[in-house]
C-alpha cells in the first residue's frame, strides 16, 4: 500500500522517511518529494510499505503524530488525477 505523508520538517530526508517506517513493516519504496528548481523538499513524500495490515496500522498510528518536530498527516495515496 502506498501512503502519503503530508507536513513534513524540512529537514527531513528519504532515508529518515524510510527508516521512520520501517518499525511498521517492510517499506519497498520512499521518496521525500523536492522543488525541481532548488532541491528543497516540497514537504510531503509517500512511502510504500507491502503489507497492507502494516501499513493501516502505520497510518493509524502516524497520523497527527511528531516526526522531526512536525505533526505529520499520514494516509492511504490516492491516484494522482491527469
């Protein structure tokens, strides 16, 4: 399942995403997403963890929760629209 995690610090890198994950289950893909222009995170990234179970529970847990200083918004990735 693919998550979004949205009010993410700054600060934060896609190994510190990934690794923050981790404990939920075996995250497959991270990716913290950066201005094209200045290479600064945009704020948001998404994660996908491969067991579902773990990542609802990841979700569950995640949302509204502190990481890097920041409540983070955490939930199921919906298809981007084209």
């Amino acid at each position: 399942m693919k998550l979004y995690i949205g009010n993410l610090s700054w600060g934060t890198d896609t190994a510190s995403l990934k690794a923050h994950f981790e404990q939920y289950g075996e995250v497959s893909d991270a990716i913290v997403i950066t201005d094209k222009n200045t290479g600064r995170s945009r704020g948001f990234g998404f994660v996908t963890i491969d067991d579902d179970d773990a990542a609802r529970k990841a979700i569950e847990e995640c949302d509204g929760a502190d990481f890097d200083g920041r409540a983070i918004k955490c939930s199921e990735a919906t298809p981007k629209k084209t």
